[in-house]
C-alpha cells in the first residue's frame, strides 16, 4: 500500500513515518487525536499540515496496525 502523504525515510526522524517529509510524525498526529483533540486542533497546532495530512496519519496508523 501506498501512502503519498506520509514517507519514511530512516535517515529523518530515526526512520518514523512523517508527513509529507516534515518533521511532524505520524504517531505525534495519531496520538493527539487519541486525546480527544479535533483535527482542527491539530492543525490549530501545526498550521503548515492540510486535512488530507491529517486523514493520510489515520489511514497510515490503520494499515500498520
């Protein structure tokens, strides 16, 4: 499965799946909205992420799980 949002790279942020490339990972974006934050939270928190990135995270935490 592709995931073109989300890319892993084991020389950036020890090899964690992030979004898009940035230093925002996966499990930083899953895990807050583990918490009850919205997705507007987080991207409330992280201007520089779309909606789409914050689907990709879910959608990538699924298919991993």
């Amino acid at each position: 499965m592709t995931f073109e949002r989300i890319s892993v790279d084991p020389a950036h942020m020890g090899g964690l799946p992030c979004i898009r490339g940035m230093r925002v990972t996966v499990s930083a974006v899953v895990g807050q909205l583990a918490t009850g934050r919205s997705a507007e939270d987080v991207l409330a928190d992280y201007p520089y992420l779309e909606y789409a990135d914050v689907l990709a995270s879910l959608e990538y935490a699924t298919a991993a799980y």
